[in-house]
C-alpha cells in the first residue's frame, strides 16, 4: 500500500496490445488493486479489443476502469500515404521533412457518450487511416471529440516530437491545437521519466507549456509489462514484432527497465518536484465514469425519415451519432437523460418505416391487392419484431442488401430459418417465398425464445469492402 498518496496508472498497454504489451489483464488490475490504486486506464495501441474483459477485470477487484486507446495519429490527413524512410521506430520511421509516419495521442473516456466516441475514432482509423497502422487524424479528433480526455502523450506524440527537434513554438501550437478540439480541462500535458534522456529535456518545456496555455499536467509511466522482472520478456516481444534477434545492434527497443506498472509510492517519488501532475491523475480516475451494460442486445438505430415521426426532427446525441438519431419534437424534453432518445420513441417511428417497407415490398412480391392469408402473415411478423424490439436490425439488413443490388454486387438468396420470414422475403432480403412454401416463421424468430434473430447474408467477396464503406 502507498498510505494516503494513491495513484492511478493512465498510460497502459496490455496483452491486447499486440507484439508490444505483455501484461496480462487479470495480472496487471491485480498489482494495482494490491497497491491500492482507486482505478487506472487501458490504452492500448490503435485498438480497444481488450476493453470489456478489462471493465470486467475491473469491477471484479472493485477498481475503477478507465477505457481509452492511445491512437495513433496521421500529421494533417489520415488520407495520407507517405513513403517511409529511415530505421523503424515509435513513431514507424521517417516519411521526409522532419515528420513522422504517425505519432501517439492518449484518447480516454470521460463518459459514455465519450465511450461511443473512440469506438468511432477507433473504426475510422482501421476502415479510413490504415497505412501500417490504424491512423486517425485532426478532421476525426474535432468530430467525435465529446466526452473525451485527451493526453500530449509519450515521446512519440506531436508535441513532445516538436520538442525533440527543438520547436517549441511548433509544440506550443500543437498543444493549443489539440486543447481547443477538448476543451480546457481535458487536454492534460503528460509527464513521463523513464530515465530517458529526450524524456527530461522535454518535461520542463512541457510544464513550461502547461503554464502558457493554462492546462493541467499529469505524470504517467507507459506501461507495457506489469513487473520490473518483465523486461527481458517484453524486449523479445518486440523482436518477434520487428523481425529481429535480441543480440542484432541498431534494432527497435525500448531503453532501460521502466516500463512496468510502478507503485504509487514510486510515481509520487519520481514527479516530487510537480506533485499536481500526480494528484491530477486522481481527478481524471474519479471522473472517468463509463457504464457498461451486458447481456442486453445493443443494436444501432437505423436513420428514419422525418415523415414517419409525429413531429419535426431534432438532431441527439451531437457527435456520437447525431445523423441517425430523430427526436419528435413533442418529444424533446430534456428529461430523457444523455441518450437524449427513449427506445419507445424510435422504436415507435422505426415500426412505423419497416411496415411501410414490408408493404411496398409486399405488393411487389404478392401483387397489389393482398390475399388475407398474406396480410395476416404479415401482420403477425410485424407484431413479433415490434414486441422483440428487433426493427431497427431488419432496417440494417434491409439497406445492406437494398445496396447490394443497387451496386450490382452480387448477393445471396438467403439461407437458414430466416427464409421462413414473409416479412425478410418483402423487404427482398430472402428470395424464397415462405407462404408458397408453407415454412414456419416460429424456427426464425419466436417470442417465447428471447434471442437475437440470424439472417445470414453472403456478399461477392471482391466488393466486401464496399459494404463496409
């Protein structure tokens, strides 16, 4: 234990970072659960495929998990594509000019708005920025950057790289840059001392920039293993990552054996001279707040046109997912919380498009005047996927098989229980007629059994990635 100076770790990379974290979850929340640490942070590198096992991990030891990602960021345009030159480093090697192929910036949850935020930020750098790595850049950062805390980084950040070489100017502005895309009080300037030379050149322009532009400070430590033991394991990691043996001069690695998870006690030893940077990781630890909720199916709200909501629309849920959230005016108190938009309220729209799809489409399949055998057959799936909450999904499935076709991407009929639904056969995602062919809409989806409904789809496989698009 670290008495009454506790400390939270906000600068971690964990087994998910892959070929270059080698702390595993359970192990790592351990040691800062020992050591009474209130909470700390996941960061792994360009990607968030570990944090629901850590949230879990987290709540488990009675710790607060903070969700983040230390991205990885283009210097304008992640439509960039830079030829590389030079040694790999931190930041991929050298693209001319002084620049980097793409730097570090630490992105942490504040709430869940900001969780849902760097899952876009997330999935636009994979599906937009990839070039050697998922990168995204200053067009995203002012899009989704809302319950966000942001961090200056490690050494391979754009403002610590500016420092290196000596511009501090330069890293004033990056600075100021990124703190008017957050906000004041969530831009921090990081500290770090690994025993690094760079590193303690850097620290005093960084507190000397904090002071300029009025923003906070933290110390971190950048955590790639969980004890001081773990060095040697984690340089091999890094040489099964590059290629290379540990015995070959001149390769990427990590300079001394300081990158494990340190005590709290060591943390506020090592940043004694600017204690704020320490305490401030205890602010960010108590305002992290992000709720996750599990077993309960999560499924995204298909833009509805206005005409099917009572009243004009009004744009939710601003930089999250605003184009596709409606509010009917009627409706637009502020008493329905962050998410702004109840389910009822969607869930009332969203049956409202889907029977007018289904009955548009119908009268293609059936003709224009319907028999009563179909009509109820209709009706009846209709109720269903209302009861089940499940429109939103056919709405989904709907529009990626509508553009399929509009593209000339050629797309399957159909296959499974899923081509027992009349209401999937109108909307022309199955091309089996199931009242021909008498088959029962109940193997598909049934209301006594509370599950996710399955619709497989099978796409030409040259044109994937124009679906994902």
């Amino acid at each position: 234990m670290s008495g009454d100076q506790p400390f939270v770790h906000l600068h971690v990379h964990t087994e998910f970072s892959m070929l270059d974290g080698a702390s595993r979850l359970k192990e790592l929340v351990s040691a800062a659960a020992r050591d009474g640490q209130p909470a700390i942070a996941i960061t792994d590198h360009g990607n968030m495929y570990g944090v629901l096992d850590f949230y879990k991990e987290c709540k488990d030891q009675g710790i607060n998990p903070i969700i983040g990602l230390e991205a990885y960021m283009a210097a304008e345009s992640r439509h960039e594509r830079p030829a590389r030159r030079g040694k790999v480093d931190d930041g991929g090697g050298d693209t001319g000019g002084g620049q980097k192929l793409y730097y570090h910036l630490s992105l942490m949850a504040e709430n869940n708005s900001g969780y849902k935020n760097l899952m876009k930020l997330a999935s636009y750098a994979y599906l937009e920025g990839y070039y050697y790595k998922p990168r995204l850049d200053w067009e995203l950062l002012e899009k989704y950057s809302g319950g966000i805390i942001a961090t200056t980084g490690c050494l391979g950040g754009l403002v610590n790289q500016a420092l290196t070489q000596g511009d501090y100017e330069g890293a004033v502005k990056l600075a100021g840059r990124l703190q008017d895309i957050f906000g004041q009080d969530n831009l921090f300037i990081e500290l770090q001392d690994h025993g690094i030379d760079q590193q303690r050149k850097n620290n005093p322009e960084l507190v000397r920039i904090a002071k300029q532009i009025n923003a906070p400070l933290i110390a971190t430590n950048d955590s790639h293993y969980t004890n001081r033991s773990d060095a040697l394991a984690h340089d091999a990691l890094l040489c099964v990552q590059t290629g290379a043996t540990i015995d070959q001069p001149d390769r990427f690695k990590f300079e001394g054996e300081e990158h494990y998870l340190k005590s709290s006690a060591e943390m506020w030893g090592l940043f004694a001279e600017v204690p704020e940077s320490c305490k401030n990781t205890l602010w960010i630890g108590e305002r992290a707040n992000v709720d996750i909720a599990f077993g309960e199916a999560s499924l995204p709200r298909y833009p509805i046109p206005d005409e099917f909501f009572a009243g004009r629309p009004i744009l939710v849920n601003s930089g999250v997912e605003a184009e596709s959230d409606w509010l009917p005016q009627e409706q637009s108190d502020t008493s329905q919380g962050e998410e702004g938009l109840s389910r009822l309220d969607y869930g009332a729209a969203a049956k409202q498009y889907l029977r007018h799809l289904t009955m548009t489409g119908a009268r293609g399949r059936y003709g224009a005047e319907l028999s009563e055998a179909v009509q109820e057959r209709i009706d009846y799936e209709l109720g269903v996927i209302s009861d089940m909450g499940f429109e939103g999904y056919f709405l989904v499935v709907w529009d990626l098989i509508r553009h399929a076709k509009e593209a000339g991407i050629r797309v399957g009929p159909g296959r499974g229980s899923a081509a027992g639904c009349c209401v999937a056969y109108c909307l022309g995602i199955v091309e089996l007629d199931p009242i021909r062919y008498d088959l029962l809409f109940e193997r598909f989806l049934n209301p006594g059994r509370k599950q996710m409904p399955d619709i497989d789809m099978d796409f030409d496989e040259r044109f994937r990635g124009e679906m994902i698009r």
